[in-house]
C-alpha cells in the first residue's frame, strides 16, 4: 500500500486528516492507516485544486480501496478532462476495474462522462469504432452476470447516445435471450429498443414503435414464440400484456393464443399459470364475470396458491359472490 508520507513526491503536501469530531468522537469510522492516510492526501489536492497526473494516481490507489468512493470518482473525471489525459487508456483502466467489481455503479457513470468527453473532442469521425468497443465489452461483462442493472444502463445510454436504435440492437436482444429466455432484463430492453423513439416521433426525430401496425405484428409473434418455448416464463407475457396497453389493444385478441396453454374446458391441463391470469382479464372484458371467477378460483386453489390473497382479491373487483 502507498506511503505517501514518506514520498519525496508527495513532500510538498501537507495532508488533511479527517475530522470526525475533535479528539475523541463519539462513533469514529475504523479506517485502515493506509486508506485514512491517502484520503487525507486527497484532501489536501482537493483544498489546493490540483489536478495533475499524482493526482491520478493517488485515485487510483483509492478506487482500489474503496471503489464506491463516489467523490474520489468525481474529482478523478475533473482532474483527467482538465489535463488532457489519455481517455482511451482510461477506458482501458476502467475495463479492468469493472471486471473486479461488476455492481459498482461509479464506475459506470465515469465512463458514461468519459465516453462522452472523448466524442465531443474527436467528433463523429471516431463514434464508430468507439460505440462498437464499448458495446463489445458490454456484451463481455454480461458473460458474467447477464443481469446487472448498472451494465443494463449504460447500454441504454449507448443507444440514446449514438442512435443504435437500428444497429443490430433487436439482434442483440435476440442474442441475449436465447442464452436466457427468462432474462427480465433483456425483454425490457427489448420494449426500449422498440419503443424508445416513440416519443419523439410526432417531432419529426423520432420513430413509431409498437404503434406501427407492422412491428406490433412483429413483436406479438416474437413474444408468442417465446411462450411457446416456455410457457410459463412470465417475461414474455407480460410483454405481450405492453404491446396490447401500449397500442390500446383489446385483450380478446389474444384469448385464442391463451387458450392453447390454459382453458375452462380442461382445467387438469394447464401449461402456463400466466395464460390463465390473461384469461382472467379476457374474461372480465368480455363482461363473462362467472368465467373470470372461475379462473381466478383455479389459480388461488390449484395452480398459484402461494398468492392465494391476491386472487381472491381479484375476484372481489368481479363483484361476483365465491362459490
């Protein structure tokens, strides 16, 4: 660990212990010597307003300590930009860092500033190769955890920021859930994909999503598939249930598609408790109040008791007195 007090380097800082309290504090925090120690240096620069390439090094022996240290992360993105630093080696360093410690989310707010410092300096010419990379090593991080919110982020970030909502990302979706069809995380980024742009289409600088007559087709039949590879997967259900609340969609539509893994006339076979849930709701549309209780009896009794309260809660809105 560095000691920087003993550093000729280092020689010309007088560092600034922490005061929590004069000396005796009531409930001091139990930091190590070497971490109090690089702190108080850090302190110090930042009374001074150093910014120099020590600097950089002293916060990098303190992200190893603490990476969470989100004003050590702060004062390291001022000190690179006002320097000039190398911001690809940055992203380099930062490559390393995340591998090490995959849930922290400072790492990927600084290399959300760095990413964008670096675009604004060399401009469009190099946004290619550069979304290319961090897409890259964003793939790379979910084959460790296909699920961490913090990388699932930035990929949103990416794509707002480089417009890839047409650059194989609906590919990459596909790519991710067919290594997890019950990735949660993949099918809402899907919805964004798709949708993303809707928003900004009545500007003129945007797209349509699942309004467009066409990709609601698309991804009904995609969501469908998805069911039908594992019935009772949840996410795709209720991805389905988007497209048809987004699009002001009847429900009854689908109750032919819901009907192949659940129905009253074989209440033994029922391959997805979702199908039934859609039933229930299908039902209710239809104004079949007695069908829709029903369903809901066969949840709370057979096929989800665990939630027994909330069916039968559901079948309280009915206003339809339980058998």
């Amino acid at each position: 660990m560095p000691q920087y007090a003993e550093n000729p380097a280092w020689a010309d800082i007088v560092p600034l212990p922490t005061d929590e309290g004069g000396p005796n504090p009531l409930a001091a925090i139990a930091y190590s010597d070497d971490y109090s120690e690089t702190m108080a240096y850090l302190r110090a620069v930042m009374a001074a307003h150093e910014h120099s390439p020590r600097v950089l090094e002293l916060t990098e022996d303190l992200i190893d300590m603490n990476p969470a240290h989100y004003t050590v992360w702060l004062y390291r993105a001022e000190t690179l930009f006002a320097i000039g630093a190398d911001l690809r080696e940055e992203l380099e360093w930062l490559n390393e860092v995340a591998l090490t410690h995959q849930k922290n989310y400072q790492i990927w707010h600084h290399r959300n500033l760095t990413v964008d410092k670096l675009c604004a300096e060399h401009g469009a010419q190099e946004d290619e190769g550069l979304w290319k990379a961090e897409c890259a090593f964003v793939e790379a991080m979910f084959d460790r955890d296909a699920k961490n919110y913090h990388v699932w982020s930035y990929r949103q970030w990416l794509v707002r920021r480089f417009g890839l909502w047409d650059k194989d990302e609906l590919e990459f979706t596909e790519r991710m859930l067919q290594r997890d069809i019950r990735n949660n995380s993949a099918w809402n980024h899907r919805w964004f994909v798709v949708n993303g742009r809707e928003e900004k289409a009545n500007a003129g600088d945007g797209k349509p999503g699942v309004s467009d007559p066409d990709i609601r087709a698309r991804e009904i039949k995609f969501a469908q598939d998805a069911i039908a590879k594992t019935p009772q997967n949840q996410s795709p259900w209720n991805y389905l249930r988007g497209v048809a609340r987004k699009t002001g969609m009847s429900l009854v539509h689908l109750k032919g598609f819901a009907e192949q893994y659940a129905s009253l006339k074989e209440p033994d076979v029922v391959r997805s408790s979702f199908a039934l849930d859609l039933l229930a709701d299908i039902y209710r549309e239809e104004k079949k109040m007695e069908e829709a209780r029903e369903v809901l009896d066969l949840l709370s009794r057979r096929y989800d008791p665990i939630r027994k309260n909330y069916w039968e809660y559901r079948k309280g809105l009915l206003g339809v007195t339980a058998a």
